[in-house]
C-alpha cells in the first residue's frame, strides 16, 4: 500500500508523520481482513450449521415415512383380513356359520399376536324389524339360549345385531348389541354398505373398555349374499347380509408401534369435511406442543372413508447442531477452505434435495409417467405406470416401450406421433390404446413431449397417460340409464340439495303437472309446483326424510293441476352419491296407488 503524500512541491515531510501514516494504514488493512474473515468464518459456520439442521431434519423426516408406512401396512392387513372373511361367510352363507365354527376360525388368526390392538373380531347381522322375533329363534336353536338384543338407545329402525364375536370372554358386554341403535355406529355400518368397502368409524368409547374410558373405534366391511353387490342402493340393502368388524382399542394398536422408538411423540386427529379435527390420541409432553407448536411434521393416514393426521414432535425440539460450539474454530483455519467447503456441501444438498423433489413429484403423480431416450428405451417408469400396465420398474428399464404395451395396429401410428414430436411439436390428449400386462386392453389419452438438452439437442421423450376405461363405461351405461328412465311408465326425478330438479322424465311430468302446463320441471323447484297450504306437509311427509335419512317410502295426496281433487302418490327417494364430482343428488320415483295415506319413513 501506498503511502499518503501531501501534494505540495518542495515540502519536506517529518519521518515520524511518515511512520505514523504507514502504521495507520497498515492497521486498517488489518483490521479490514480479519473483519471480513471473522464475518465470512461465522457466515460460513452459520450456513454449515443450517445445512446440517436441514440434513437432520430430512432424516427425521425420512423416519416419519417409514413409521407411517408401517402403520399404514398394518391397517392394510387389518382391511386384508376383513375382506377375506367377508368373502367367506358369501361363499358358505352366513347359515353355515355356527357359534363353534366362528370361534375356531377366530382363534385361527391369533389375534394378539397378527393384530395388536384388536379387542376381537364380530359379525354383525342385519336383521329386519318384521324378522327380528325369528332371529331370536335362530339363535336359540344355536346354542345361545340366554341372546338378546340390547339397545344402547331406542331405535324402530332394522337392527344391526352383534351376532358374534371372539374372544367372547373379553367381549361379552358386546354381544347382542345393535349398532343401529347409536347414530356414530350406525353412521359406520350405512357407510360400508354404501361404499361396498371399508369403512372406519369415529373415535369412540369401546362397550368393552367402558369401564375405563379408553378410545376407540371399529373397521367394518360389509357382507353381501352375493360377490358383486348391485349398483342399486335399494337392490343392494336387500342382498346385505351383515359387517364383519374389528374394535380395535387405540392405545392397544399404538402401544407396538411407539414401542419400536419410545422417543417418537405423535399427536393423531380424525378429520372430518367442514369439522375441526378431531384429537385422537396424544402422547407428545405438554412442554413441547406450548414451547414449540410450529415445530410438529405433519403426515395423513387414510383407513377406508377416514382419514388421520398424524403430528410429530422431534424428542428434543430445543436441540442444537453440534456446529454451533465449534463454528468459530473455522476463522482459524483459514477463509479460502472453510468457503470452498462450506460452498461445496451447499451445492451438493441442493442437488440432493432437487433430485429427490423431483422423484416425489415422478413417483407421486396420478398420471402414469414414462421418459425415453431416442432410441425409444424407457428410463423413467413411475408407480402410477406400475398400476396402470402391471409392469414394475425394474422388469421394463431400458426395454422399448412398443415391444411391451403399444398393440401391433398402433405401432406405425406411434412411429409418426413421434416424428411429429422430434420436430418440436407437443401432442396433447391423443386418444390411443395400450395393453396392459394382462393383456387387457386399456383406453387412454396420452401427452407426448420432446425433451431437450444442453444446445436444444433432443435426448428423449415424456409421456403421461391417463385411463379412460372406466370412464367410457360409466359414461356408456349413465347413457343407457337415461334411455330406461325416459320410457319408464312411473315418474322419476332427480333433486339437488336446494330442491331443484335435475332430470324429470316424461311420466313425471304429467303426474306432477298435468300435460299442458309446462314443458319440463328442469330447473323448477320441487316446492314451487305446490300451493302454500300443502307445501309444509310435503315438506315434512317426503322432502325432510329423504333429504336425513336419504330414503324415503310414503303416500302423499298430491294436488291435480287444476282440480280440486287429490291424487295419492306412492314415493320412493334414496340418495345417490358422486364423489369424484363433489356432490350428491337425491332420486324420487313415484307413482299412482290404491294405498291410504301414510307418514313418512323415518
């Protein structure tokens, strides 16, 4: 460094100035480079030590997976069993299904051993108002004289009878018991019927563990007489046998899986659609969820038509990289290395953490995802492609893909899809076929992209399938619905949730209205074709009931259009629910009869 020198001419500058100006200078360049070296060592420390926070984190988090995974696999063999026993008790008949024969079959499965948590394995029959008296019978004549029907609140509904369950010695408070008659169990029972699957209740108390208050709650999978249940709700209550059912007590079910890492602390909800969620189960001490409430990894478990949140807590929120009381040694050894390195494990975790979005995003996707190179080589096959051909991973790597799913009337197709794609185009929904390892030929609508690397250099091809099998089905039988509808001599109509009329059929229109008054109900409302005086008794007599307990048998005197007189007409509504479309509807079918007056089903 230069030092400084008045400018004037012929002037003489004393050495001590001379000195002082260098020693000033020289402590400020000093000063300058270990200010900037102690800040670029502690920023360097700091970086190091959020890298390894991040790196710790993502291990707890990998755990997590792995922890919820597991749960999530023994709820599965939970539901496993269910069906096989279903399945069972179709193929015998649940005449065939002794007391004795039962509890072999339960004492089997070793219970405690393959299903921890489960208090017992039931069946519970549906047994019919007018049938109930020959029921009791039934049971009798098997053996179990003293069996009653117990109600946990009165119902004038069907029963939905605990007709066994084992180990009979630590559930005897169960036996008999009708699960219609309390609106949680009943609730679970109407929605395994409905779904034709499982179907998993609210948290509640068990009857077995009553008398010390411990949460639970059931999986229930429905009976049917027949291996395929009809599609029609009404057709199919009538071939529900009953619910085979697992209690399962969730401090059992836990106790372990929390005993493989006693460490681990887990907060579980049920949430329910436009409910707060609601806490299920709670291990996690109470200073860590008021000391660090943001701090918990969140993960969602999905059993039959519930699904769980489970909260995590790190053991020790509070704790610290263990760089946070060495990082200053980093000043010492120098600012070019320690930067190097510092920059170097940066890069690398975000290569890592690009890498691994990317292959969620892959894995995780919907759409069945295939990537090959130019010469046609698969080298990207996610799990959706998995399901979707019946191909894993490993058995298709670098294999062509025209050799294992494109039919043989396809392949030139295919060939100029992808000369197209090689000079630049993206092909959007191109409606194609593939064959699926089965041989099963599958309809599909598929997106073909070029890929491109460094010098706009094609290296490859994306493609993203979508199956339309099903939909073409659904799509192919609502057609032939609406044509029976439409010729059907009884009145048939649809409503929504404010009573108006989606679909009306031609009967529908002359009961309702007469036939020359308007030209269609859609879009009236159900209540706007009634004068004031008879709206509230229809209100109450069909509407209320259908729209409750999604199922109504009434007569109603229906007012002539333009008459004095009343027409009695026999209705009959049950709802019909559209998940993937987000809503439901509910069905009236009704006709003229001979029948009086009625109240409602309730």
């Amino acid at each position: 460094m230069k030092t400084f020198r008045p400018a004037y001419k012929n002037t003489a500058v004393p050495t001590s100035m001379r000195d002082m100006d260098q020693t000033f200078a020289n402590w400020a360049y000093a000063t300058l480079v270990g200010i900037l070296g102690a800040s670029l060592s502690i920023a360097m420390g700091v970086h190091l030590q959020k890298n390894a926070q991040a790196t710790e984190t993502l291990a707890f988090e990998n755990l997590l997976d792995q922890r919820t995974a597991e749960l999530q696999g023994t709820i599965n063999e939970y539901k496993l069993n269910l069906q096989n026993t279903a399945s069972l008790i179709t193929a015998f008949g649940q005449d065939e299904l002794t007391p004795e024969r039962f509890r072999n079959y339960v004492n089997s499965l070793n219970l405690n051993e393959n299903f921890p948590g489960a208090l017992g394995l039931a069946f519970a029959r549906k047994v019919p108002l007018d049938k109930e008296a020959e029921f009791l019978r039934e049971m009798k004549m098997k053996g179990l004289r003293d069996f009653q029907i117990r109600f946990i609140s009165p119902s004038s509904q069907d029963r939905f009878v605990m007709q066994y369950i084992e180990p009979i010695e630590d559930n005897h408070s169960a036996l008999g018991l009708d699960l219609g008659s309390e609106n949680v169990r009943r609730e679970n029972c109407l929605s395994a019927f409905s779904r034709a699957g499982l179907a998993v209740s609210r948290p509640i108390t068990m009857i077995q563990n009553a008398h010390v208050g411990r949460l639970g709650f059931t999986m229930l999978m429905p009976v049917f007489n027949k291996a395929v249940p009809s599609s029609d709700l009404g057709a199919r209550y009538e071939e529900l046998v009953g619910w085979v059912s697992f209690p399962i007590s969730i401090d059992r079910l836990l106790k372990t899986w929390l005993a493989k890492d006693p460490t681990l602390q887990v907060r579980i909800s049920v949430l329910e659609e436009k409910h707060t969620p609601v806490l299920f189960f709670d291990n996690v001490e109470p200073k860590h969820f008021s000391l660090y409430p943001n701090i918990a990894v969140s993960r969602d478990l999905q059993l039959g038509n519930r699904r769980w949140r489970l909260e995590y807590w790190p053991s020790k929120p509070d704790n610290q990289s263990p760089l946070s009381s060495g990082y200053l040694a980093l000043t010492l050894l120098g600012i070019a290395l320690s930067g190097f390195a510092a920059y170097h494990a940066k890069r690398m975790l975000d290569r890592h953490d690009e890498l691994r979005l990317h292959k969620q995003l892959v894995n995780n996707s919907s759409e069945a995802l295939i990537a090959e190179d130019t010469r046609g080589r698969i080298l990207v096959w996610n799990h959706a492609a998995e399901e979707l051909f019946g191909l894993d991973r490993a058995s298709v790597l670098y294999d062509q893909e025209q050799n294992l799913t494109v039919p043989d009337e396809l392949l030139s197709s295919e060939k100029r899809l992808h000369e197209r794609a090689e000079q630049g185009e993206t092909l959007k929904n191109i409606q194609t076929l593939r064959i699926s390892d089965s041989a099963k030929r599958i309809h599909l609508r598929m997106n073909l992209a070029p890929i491109y690397g460094h010098n706009r250099r094609l290296v490859g091809y994306t493609k993203s399938f979508r199956d339309e099998t099903d939909a073409r089905m659904v799509w192919k039988d609502m057609h032939a619905l609406e044509e029976l509808i439409a010729h059907a001599p009884d009145g048939v109509i649809t409503l929504d949730r404010s009573r108006k009329i989606k679909l009306a059929n031609p009967a529908a229109l002359v009961l309702l209205q007469g036939a020359n008054i308007k030209s269609t109900l859609i879009g009236q409302r159900m209540t706007d074709l009634l004068a004031t005086d008879v709206l509230p008794e229809f209100e109450n007599e069909v509407l209320n009931p259908l729209f409750k307990n999604s199922r109504v048998e009434v007569v109603f005197n229906w007012p002539v259009p333009g008459h004095t007189e009343h027409m009695p007409l026999f209705f009959r509504g049950f709802a019909l629910n559209y998940p993937d479309l987000g809503e439901s509807i509910w069905a009236l079918r009704f006709e003229k009869t001979n029948k009086t007056y009625t109240p409602s089903y309730d």
